[in-house]
C-alpha cells in the first residue's frame, strides 16, 4: 500500500461517523496532497474493499422555463462493492419507465390484432 493509500484511509477511518461526506477534494485538500493522488489511493483502496464510495447525482424532473427554474432533486448513488450490492435509483426508475411501456405496446398490439381479427371475419 502506498503512503498516500495509507494517508487517506486513516483519514477515513479518523473521520467516519461524523456525519460529513467528503468529496475527494476535501481530502486533498486536508492531507495536503494532490487530487490525482487522491483519486488513485480511493480507487485502489476500493478495489481492496477497504472503501466504498457512494456519489449523489442531481436528476432533473421537469426542465427549466423562461418563467419558473428546473425541478431537481438529490438522488443517492452507491457504487458496486465487493459485496456486489447496488442501489441505483436512476437505473430502477428507467427500467419501471420502460416496463410500463412495453406494457401499453403490449396492449396496443393486443387491441390492434383484435380489430384486424374482427374485420377478417
């Protein structure tokens, strides 16, 4: 495990449970190091399963207007652990969206193979 590595997790392990999240940023900028540093040390430490990092992604439901500003909201992200645990709203939300479409394209063939029946007779 490299210095910085082993810099950044006893950050980690220092800080867990105090109720802040922090971005990578704020780790470079607390041990002093740079972000690439940073980055590199949190990637290796989650391949080992030492971390897991988790990011929060902004998803916009209604576009802006000249008259009214974006709905946004928070959505959590976590990543794929060693575990193989994911939570990812985003993906379960399109995949319900694209569930319910399949459904009404079920039912438009349906009614559309029923119609063509009734004018064979």
């Amino acid at each position: 495990m490299t210095q910085n590595s082993m810099l950044v997790l006893e950050f980690l392990k220092k800080n867990y449970g105090n109720g802040k999240d922090y971005s990578k940023q704020d780790i470079a900028a607390e041990l002093g190091i740079s972000l690439a540093s940073v980055v590199g040390s949190i990637n290796g430490l989650t391949k080992k399963g030492y971390v897991e990092k988790t990011r929060v992604e902004t998803v916009v439901d209604s576009p802006a207007t000249e008259t009214r500003k974006a709905k946004t909201r928070e959505v959590p992200y976590h990543a794929l652990t060693e575990a193989g645990l994911v939570y990812d709203p985003v993906a379960e939300e399109a995949a319900a969206l694209a569930a319910k479409e399949a459904a009404k394209a079920e039912k438009a063939a349906a009614r559309a193979a029923a119609k063509a029946a009734k004018e064979a007779e």
